[in-house]
C-alpha cells in the first residue's frame, strides 16, 4: 500500500537527536514551558522571517487566541473563506460569538477570491465597526496577499493569516506565509508539513503588543504564577512537542523540496484528460504542496479505482462548511466550493516517496476509464 503520508521514516530521521533530549526532559521534568519551547518559538519565528512566536495547544486554538489578541470591539465583521477545514470558524467564533462571519467563495487556485471579497466588504463593510479578514493559504498555496492587504487598507480592516498548511510558502513579494497580516495561525498537527507527536500550534506576529498578549491568553493570563493580569486559558505548547518540532524544522527546507519534485512529476506525467490537475498562480512564488489535489467528475470511482491498487487517498473537504450542521444557518451558497467538494482527490505526497511510487500512481490515474 502507498502511504497517503508516512510519519514513521520523519520519525527515523529525527529519533537519534530526539531521545537524548527527551531523556533529559524526562530527567528535569520541565514537560510544561521548558526550555525547549522557547528555543522553538525563536527557531520558528526566524524560519517565518518575522521577530515573535508564540508556541500553543493546537492549531483552533491558534486562531481562538489571535482572534482574541486583536481586541476588537464593538459589531464586528469577520470574512473568512468557504474552502477551508472547519477548524477556521470554529476558533474565530469560540474568541469572538457574537461577530458576523461572512463565508466567501474560492477562485480557480483554491483560494479564496479577492474579488467576492471585495464585493463582501463593498455590501457590509459600513455596518462593521471592526473587519477582520482571514486567508487560508490552503494546500501549500498562498492567498494574494498582495491583493488582500490593499483591500484591508482601503476598507480598513485587520487581516490575520491562517498559514496552517502553508510552512514555508513565498508569496510574490518574498515574504513567507505567516510574516504578512497582523499576526498568523499555524496548525501544527501531524500530517503537516511540519507536525508534532499530537496536537500542537503556533502563532507568530511582528507586533510586540499582541505578543504580549498572546503570552498572557496561552498561559490563564498570567506571567507569574498565580499573579492574573486578564482571563486567559490553558493554552500552552507542551515541551515534549516543542523538541520534536524543532528537530523536524532542520528538515522542513529539504522536505518541501522533495514535496515540490513529487508535484512537478504528478505535474508531467498525469495524462488523463479526466482529470483536473492544480495550478499556480503567478503570485505564488514558492508552493509548498501540504497537498496534491486533483479534481474528477467521478471522483469516488477514482478513489476505488486507486484504493483498489493499493493507493490510499483523501479527500479535504467533503462536506463545505456552509452545509454542515453547525453553520448550516448562515445560509451562504459557494458555488465552486459545494462543487469542488464533489470532485478534488488528494494523492499522496510526502518526501520519503520514491520515483517509482509516484510514477505508479500515474500509471494507475491514466488508466482509469471515468
């Protein structure tokens, strides 16, 4: 069978440097804000480009504690987009449950659309006395942030990134994912391209105010035990976690290297005319491939067809969360998003694929008979 991922070979690269340090962080026993953590967070901020991070539980945390961090006030507006994994809403209205979320459509990269943006802002912005707009770099694909910051100019809104699957991303003007919008989310669960042993995330910024407060919400708002400065939560990273990231960081360059190689074959090599392979935009400068989507009519006869020859695939996302049970209520109709949910196959992509494997799986799509 081939792995839709393989988090047992990270696992073999990282172990040799990984237990000596868990070893002595079982010695020490400083498994809540060892030193590790911090050593992280530096780490982390300085693969971004931007001069704060703040390690944290997981990845909707992530966003509850950004959201937060922001302090907006009075009627607020939130737009996020429809194509994205629930955990995006889920965290902005858990910080903020009263704001009126705005559920906009993606564009031909997977993206969401500036322009249904625009027209979202152009309709409701003058009855928001705060905006926030959140862009999912979804896949390893950036959003335009270019695009997205001057209409967040014009129309006066905050912007914070949900950079969950974009470690590494450049955007057209050479800043990587995360270092753009006010502050950034990343989820760092571990089928990412850089994922803990559990639940982990991290939130990085260049605004010293908002880390702060951000070290306050993770830790019950506390800086000294015992001492409240505000209502916080019990949101921290734990040590444990920290080593293993920041061992699997040293690698994340060469990792999204290989994932860039396994795309440019699927790329090439992909020849069914039933199928629908990604694009790039032109302002993506650097695409980091958390995931290869491809899109078909057919797409659950595909997925036999490959499950059926020992490949395993995914799906991201079957059920839009527009048509979900939570959020049904709002009400939004995303076109392309109901459809793409009907079609996209995720393959495998990871960096301990062979040549052969990926040649294989597009032996097995070319020969499938939609």
């Amino acid at each position: 069978m081939i792995k839709f991922n393989n988090l047992e070979l990270q696992w073999h690269t990282i172990k040799n440097n990984v237990r000596p340090q868990i070893e002595k962080l079982f010695e020490t026993s400083a498994f809540i804000n060892g030193p590790a953590v911090g050593e992280f967070e530096k780490d982390f901020a300085e693969f971004v480009g931007c001069q704060y991070a703040v390690g944290v539980s997981n990845g909707t945390d992530a966003i509850k504690l950004s959201v937060e961090a922001l302090e907006l006030q009075g009627k607020v507006g939130i737009i996020i987009p429809a194509n994205t994994f629930i955990a995006t809403i889920l965290g902005a209205e858990q910080a903020l449950p009263n704001a009126e979320f705005v559920l906009v459509d993606c564009d031909e990269y997977y993206q969401i659309d500036v322009k249904k943006i625009e027209e979202s802002l152009e309709k409701n912005r003058s009855k928001w006395d705060e905006c926030l707009i959140i862009p999912v770099h979804l896949y390893g694909h950036c959003a335009d942030m270019a695009q997205i910051m001057s209409l967040a100019v014009e129309y006066d809104c905050k912007v914070m990134e949900d950079a969950s699957q974009s470690r590494g991303t450049i955007c057209e003007f050479g800043l990587r994912t995360g270092n753009i919008g006010r502050l950034a989310a990343f989820s760092l669960y571990p089928g990412k391209n850089l994922g803990a042993a559990g639940d982990a995330g991290i939130i990085t910024t260049n605004d010293p105010d908002i880390y702060e407060r951000l070290k306050l919400l993770k830790n019950w708002g506390s800086k000294k035990k015992y001492f409240y400065e505000l209502k916080g939560y019990n949101n921290r990273l734990d040590t444990i976690q920290a080593i293993i990231l920041n061992e699997k960081l040293k690698y994340l360059h060469r990792w999204n290297r290989e994932r860039n190689l396994i795309a440019a074959d699927y790329n090439f090599n992909i020849k069914n005319p039933n199928i629908i392979k990604p694009q790039k935009a032109d302002y993506c400068v650097f695409h980091t491939y958390h995931v290869y989507c491809i899109r078909t009519k057919n797409s659950i006869g595909l997925m036999k067809h490959l499950n059926d020859n020992n490949i395993q695939t995914n799906i991201h996302y079957p059920v839009p969360i527009e048509l979900t049970k939570p959020y049904a209520h709002l009400e939004f109709n995303n076109p392309r998003t109901r459809e793409y949910a009907t079609q996209l196959i995720s393959l495998p992509i990871h960096p301990f694929m062979s040549p052969g494997e990926v040649n294989y799986i597009c032996e097995k799509i070319n020969s499938w008979e939609a």
